[in-house]
C-alpha cells in the first residue's frame, strides 16, 4: 500500500464529496415531490391516472440506473433538433443535469411505492374518526394520512436514501466528477486502484453512517410521539 497516493487521495476525494451530496440532496428533494404525486395517481380509481402511474413505476424499478442514465445522456443526443426546437437541448447536453434527471426519475419510482404502501397502511378508523369530526378530504390527508403514512414508510425511504447515496457514484459514468469520478482519475494516474478505491469506500461509509444515525433518531424522536 502505497502512503503517498492515499496522502493525495484523500483531499482530491474530500474536494469531491460537496458534488456527491449535491447529486443526492437535489435528486431527493424534486423525487419526493414526484413520489408524491405518482404514488397518490397509483392509488386513484381512475384508470387515467393510475395506469400511467404504474407504468411509471414498473419502468424505472424494472431496468438498470446505469442504462436509464445513459439513455438520457447519450440517446438525448439524438432527438438534438427537436430539443433546441423547444429550447431543452441547453439542458440535456449538460451531464449534470441528465444525471439529476435520471437518479430523480430513478427515486421517484422507488419512493413512490414506499409511500403508497404508507398510505395504505393508515388505519380507516382514524380516516372515519376524521370525517367525524368535519374534516375534508385535503384537511384528512394533510393532518392524518400523510403524517401517519411518512412515519410508517421512514424506515424504507431511509434505505433509499442510502442506495441513492451509493447510485450517485454511477454519474461518473457520464465525465461527472464525483467521489467516484476522482478515484477513476487518481487511480489512472496512478495505475492504483486499491489505494484510492479504499478512500472512495471510506467517504461513503461515513456519509452512509450519518444518513443510518439521522434516520434511527428521527424514527426514536417519532416512536416517542406516539406514545
């Protein structure tokens, strides 16, 4: 093991992290919002909604992020003209935002179906209690079902944001210069893998172990509310 290149190794990886953290901060937050609104399309009667919501769901949980990226990367390309057509091909030529697009796209699938299965879960009495007491529709899903639902699906949407934190390493794949993108580099200058690959692993062990200790406190914090 060479001291040397784990010396240089670990700065170039830290400069990275910031990168690292964008792509899942950003991804999370515009995938929760879609979770939402697909998950509450999947649990709709009307065909409409439901039936492309499913879709939806069952293409991006079905196939590969790897392949999902670069569809949206490389095979943007083709569709050029009819892109700067409507002014969208400024974003698509960006990797940045291709892989913002496809791990959102990627997230919101997965999130989506934890959500429903939240959603599911809420009690009906607590449902029946509500309309009791002269609620509406929207007042029942703001103070009841959604509260209720985010507890019970915490511990799984936890998990997702570990695998996210885990996927980001696949826009590399795309010349975007994250924790995994700087140990591609060292290691080709290098022609050693082991040293920064050990650096790389390190960083998303102790962003991984951070995101596990906020989750197990939320759900404690939660747990004692409901008592």
């Amino acid at each position: 093991m060479d001291i040397d290149i784990i010396k240089e190794s670990i700065p170039a990886i830290a400069q990275a992290l910031p990168v690292t953290i964008a792509l899942v901060s950003i991804s999370l937050f515009f995938g929760f919002f879609l979770a939402v609104i697909v998950a509450l399309s999947r649990l709709s009667r009307h065909n409409f909604l439901n039936k492309p919501a499913y879709i939806f769901v069952y293409i991006f949980r079905s196939t590969p992020l790897l392949i999902q990226m670069f569809l949206i990367y490389y095979g943007s390309g083709q569709f050029r003209d009819e892109l700067d057509s409507i002014g969208l091909w400024q974003f698509f030529k960006e990797p940045w935002f291709c892989a913002i697009l496809s791990l959102t796209l990627n997230t919101g699938a997965y999130t989506s179906e934890i959500i429903r299965g939240g959603i599911q879960s809420v009690s009906l009495g607590l449902l029946e209690a509500g309309k009791a007491c002269g609620m509406s529709t929207i007042q029942l899903f703001r103070r009841i079902t959604f509260p209720l639902a985010m507890r019970q699906a915490l511990p799984g949407y936890g998990n997702e944001v570990i695998l996210m934190v885990k996927s980001t390493s696949l826009a590399s794949t795309i010349t975007i210069m994250d924790m995994t993108g700087v140990y591609k580099e060292i290691s080709s200058d290098y022609f050693s893998p082991f040293e920064p690959l050990i650096i790389a692993g390190a960083f998303y062990l102790a962003l991984n172990y951070i995101i596990t200790i906020a989750v197990s406190s939320a759900e404690k914090r939660l747990s004692l509310e409901t008592r």
